[in-house]
C-alpha cells in the first residue's frame, strides 16, 4: 500500500466532523491493510495516531521549527522568507509545504517512509542538526505536497485529524467484524497494554479469541484505574458497603514495572518517567524481590530531616528532566504503594482483598516504598472518623475501596471511591479543565499578555471538548506570565475542531494544558455548551471558578473531567450534607 493512499484517508478523516463518517473511513482503511500482506497494520496504527509507536515509548523527532523551516527550503526551492511569512500567516507548517510543493509522486510505500521516519528519529551525535534538515528535505522532496503535509504534521506532533482512540478501537471491529460487537474486549486489551497497533496486529494475525484472552504484559503500562465521587460517608457506605478505607495521598501517581532487573516508572498519563525519580528505580530493586512485578503508588516528596512529607507544589518539582540528583537530596521521594497489579501472575481480576494480601507479602522493608494503610469501615461514622483524620495529617481526603473489587483498568467505577476535603461551596471536589482559549484582559493584566482562561471538560462519547469556565481568579501576575507563554506554543489561528463553543476568546489554543479549579458550586448557564443538549437548552458552568496553581502535567487532555461526571456533581449538591 502506498504511502500517497494513506494521505488520501487522512484528508477525508480530517475533513468530516462526524464520528460515524470517521469510523467507516478508517474501517475501509483497516480492512484494505490487512487484507495487503506487505502492510504492518501497526504502523497504519501508530501513523493514524500521529505516532511511529506507542505513545508510552516516548519516541520525538526533536526537530524545531527552525530546522524545518530548512528542511522546506531544501524540499521546494523556496525561499525562506516566503516559507516563514506563510506560517505566520496560516500557523500550520504541513499546509506551507503543501502550498508550496508541486512534487510528482514517487510511489514510496507506508513502509518506505515508516523506515525513514524512524531512521530520522533515530539521528543523534555531532552534526545531527544539518543531518536532519537534510534528510528531511529529500523526504519531503520525494513525496507529493498532500503526503509531505502530513509527513510534516507527524513530525510536529500535529496530525490533527480529530480521531481518538474509541472511534479507532470501533472501526477496528468494523473492520474485523462488520459490526460494533468487538468494541467491549479490544477496549480491555487495548486498556491492559496502552498499544493500539499490537492489539490490531493481534486481532487480524490471531483473531478475536486471543484479543478476548488477552493478559497484562510487564512492560506496557496499563491504564490506570480511577476513582468516582460521591457527596459522603453515608452514599459511600449506601453504595459499597463494608469497605477499605485509605488516606488519599496529594503526590503523582506512578505504575511502577519490574522486569528482572530493570525497572520502568509509568506516570498517570503513561508517560515514562523512569528517569525522573532514581530512587523509586533503587527502592524497588531493594524492597522486592519476585522478578516481574506491577504495582501502583503516590510519591510524595518530604524533608529529609524532620521526615514530614510537602504539599504537592513541592512534590511536583521532582517532574523534571535535569537536575534530578541535587534535587533528590533537597525532596525525595517516598512512595506509598496501594495496589498490586501483577506478581509473577496477572492478578487483575483478584479482588482487592486478594490483591492487598500479595501486596503485603510482596513489598519487603526499606526507606522508599510503604505500604499505604487501610482500615476496614462498616458504617458512616467510622468512615468519617478516618476523613478527619486523614486531614489533620495534611492528606487531600480519602478514598474508599470496594472488597471485592477487581483492578478495572482504565475504568472509573465505584471500585474506588474518593471523599476530598470540603470548602465554602457546594462542591467537595476540584474539576479538571482543559485551557483552549484566553483573553488578554484589560488594564495590568492586559499588560501581562493574559487576562483570563476559556476552559472545558470532555465529552467521552462525541470525542469533543465542551466550555465550562471562563476562569480569571486565582492567577497571581507571574502565574499569568507563566500561562501566556505556556500556551504561546499551542496557539492556533482557528477554533480547534473538537472544541464545541459559544464563546469567542482572543486566542484560540490547542486542547492540552489541564488544570485544577475549584469552584463553588455547578450551574445551570445559556453560554457554556458543557451538557447542552439543544441550542435553546443551558448547558452547565462553574461558579465562581478559580486555579489552584495545579498543572495537571500528568493528565492529557482527554484526562480531564468529563461532561457526565459534572452533570453527576450537579445532581448530587443538593443531596451534600
Ligand atoms: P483524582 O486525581 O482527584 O481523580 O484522584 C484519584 C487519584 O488519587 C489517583 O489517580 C491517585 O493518583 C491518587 N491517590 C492518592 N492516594 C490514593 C490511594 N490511597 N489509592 C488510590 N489512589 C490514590
């Protein structure tokens, strides 16, 4: 299959908004791959995802714009100025090559530039910058100007054709089945290993029983269980009844790999962050000795002489790419362990009570790793009594965990259900919300740059971010400073195609930064398309919303609350005590 019919099904993915259309589109695409035997199925996958593998493996072309500025130059004999002054003026370096390309086709298969891309991935050493720009050139200088477009797009992280994962793992089943019936165990697998493109491998070289049979790998992360909410103690126990009961610990959440003698740290939102936190690599290696293990905890930072554990603006400094050792000794990390996923055996689907009971046995003694405590509850009051608690030693809440309950990856059910802190409002739980827009503001703040956040949540089943908040308070002038150029690198000249708005900020931003709000309590607002059914219908808002300075850098934008959560938080304020 060539390369140019591959760009084909892009432009008609990228050029409807409609999910059904999506999905037949990319299920024509599936099928003709695996029906091609010279076709890998895994690198349509990754290439439709805007990736040459996995996200999880981290692979990044490192190329700037300037090096690709060149490298468009060298394509299309061009001037630089005129490629330069076109981006300023359209924003999107694949539609400049595009516009200035007039290349006949040269027939390169998926294959052929799958090979290139990675080889391009792979460059590094001295002259790596000109060794790039050039090989790039003759790249695009070999493709037609839709193919260099999306070549181009891929290389900047910037495919955007609007397509997630539900809308791929449906048209895998259109694909194999004719029907939607597959989506439920491709999800599971697909949830178990985070590899689309080795679930499709599977799918059409083994077919569906081994993807039904499918158990969790060492070594691919798994997505990550979550928590509901309910209004208290009382719901709580009306709910799950006789439950564990754990502090809930404000650090960042790592799924930790142990494969022999390697260890892999996997953060919420699956990024690999081994390097990061060489203690969590060094306690694992003490504290456990089965030789293939995964399991979860929060890590918190704490002071190292009174050995009291910080607050999450402390602890969220040990996310960083250099300087990890000097800051190990100022902060490091302990990490409370509260599941276990996989202990020689795959033991997702034990209960909790199963699964705590290889966890004690499992974690040995040593100065990273503890094991968080959990006490059973039967009734409100003792639930209540341990939230309290909880708070006094400076914990976010609790979260209570159900007996019987397996490891849901991926899932957020009530396996897991987490109590926060209250304040003022109706609302005992902070909302994350993606930024896709700001306004300059007026005055002082209009001097900054930024006034003030659109922000959204995500609406799971249309694949599409929907407004909630406008947010100005809670900024100090530097966090504004801090935002405004944060989101210059994501700005874009049009609304995103998957945010749904009524609003028109100053700038429109790609959907990616999340970030934590409180507010007081949800409303019923005509301005905010968050739960809007019709046109004439309010949707739901915040009121009174503010930022707590919380990047949620662990989340993707897809992480953030989603639409049926707030209309959840709505119906329970009134029921709160
Ligand atoms: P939230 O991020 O507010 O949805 O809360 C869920 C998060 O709480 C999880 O993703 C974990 O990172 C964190 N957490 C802290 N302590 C615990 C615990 N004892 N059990 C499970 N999750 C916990």
């Amino acid at each position: 299959m060539k390369f140019k019919e591959l760009a084909v099904y892009f432009q008609r993915l990228e050029s409807t908004p409609k999910r059904l259309e999506m999905t037949d589109i990319l299920a024509e695409l599936f099928k003709k791959a695996a029906h091609d035997k010279k076709v890998n199925i895994e690198e349509i996958i990754y290439l439709s995802q805007g990736h040459l593998l996995p996200s999880f493996k981290n692979i990044e072309f490192q190329m700037s714009e300037k090096l690709l500025q060149k490298s468009i130059v060298l394509a299309t004999d061009k001037p630089g100025k005129l490629v330069e002054d076109m981006f300023q003026k359209i924003g999107d370096y694949g539609k400049v090559v595009q516009n200035l390309s007039d290349i006949d086709s040269k027939n390169l298969s998926i294959a052929d530039v799958y090979k290139k891309l990675t080889e391009l991935s792979g460059f590094f050493g001295s002259g790596v910058v000109a060794k790039k720009t050039e090989y790039l050139g003759i790249l695009l200088k070999s493709t037609t100007p839709l193919e260099a477009k999306y070549i181009v797009r891929i290389i900047m992280g910037k495919l955007r054709l609007g397509v997630g994962d539900p809308t791929h793992l449906d048209s895998l089943s259109f694909a194999y089945n004719g029907d939607k019936s597959l989506r439920k165990p491709l999800e599971r697998a697909y949830n178990l290993c985070c590899d689309l493109g080795l679930v499709a491998k599977i799918l059409f070289s083994e077919g569906i029983k081994r993807i039904e049979d499918f158990e969790v790998i060492v070594g691919c992360p798994i997505r990550m269980a979550l928590a509901a909410r309910l209004a208290g103690a009382s719901e709580i126990i009306e709910k799950i009844g006789t439950c564990a009961v754990e502090a809930k610990y404000d650090g960042f959440r790592c799924q930790v790999h142990k494969i022999g003698n390697e260890i892999q740290v996997y953060s919420r939102n699956l990024e690999n962050t081994t390097h990061m936190f060489p203690e969590i690599k060094e306690g694992t290696l003490v504290q456990i000795k089965n030789k293939n293990v995964i399991y979860e905890g929060e890590a918190i930072a704490y002071d190292p002489r009174t050995g009291e554990c910080l607050p999450f603006q402390t602890t969220v400094q040990r996310k960083r790419k250099h300087g990890i050792e000097s800051m190990r000794k100022q902060f490091p990390l302990k990490l409370f362990v509260f599941d276990m996923l996989y202990a020689d055996v795959d033991i997702t689907n034990k209960s909790y009570e199963q699964r705590r009971e290889v966890m004690a046995s499992v974690i040995g003694k040593g100065n990273v790793l503890e094991v968080s405590p959990a006490r059973i509850v039967k009734t409100p009051q003792e639930l209540e009594n341990i939230f309290e608690e909880s708070l006094l030693d400076g914990r976010e809440g609790i979260v209570a965990k159900r007996l019987d309950g397996t490891y849901k990856a991926g899932g957020r059910n009530f396996n897991w259900i987490k109590l926060k802190s209250s304040y003022s409002g109706e609302l005992n739980d902070t909302i994350d919300c993606v930024i896709v827009g700001y306004y300059f503001g007026k005055g002082l703040r209009a001097s900054l740059g930024l006034g003030s956040l659109l922000t959204c949540v995500y609406d799971k089943k249309d694949e599409i971010f929907k407004t909630i908040a406008k947010i100005g308070s809670g900024l100090t002038d530097a966090e504004l400073v801090k935002f405004r150029k944060m989101l210059e690198t994501v700005k874009v000249k049009t609304k995103p195609a998957k945010v749904d708005s009524i609003l028109e900020p100053d700038v429109w931003v790609e959907p990616k930064y999340v970030i934590e709000v409180q507010a007081d309590e949800i409303t019923r607002s005509p301005v905010h398309t968050c739960g809007k059914v019709h046109d004439k219908d309010p949707g739901y808002a915040l009121r009174f919303p503010r930022t707590v300075d919380k990047i949620r850098e662990d989340k993707d934008a897809e992480d953030a609350t989603t639409v049926n959560e707030i209309i959840n938080l709505f119906n329970m304020q009134g029921r709160k005590k």
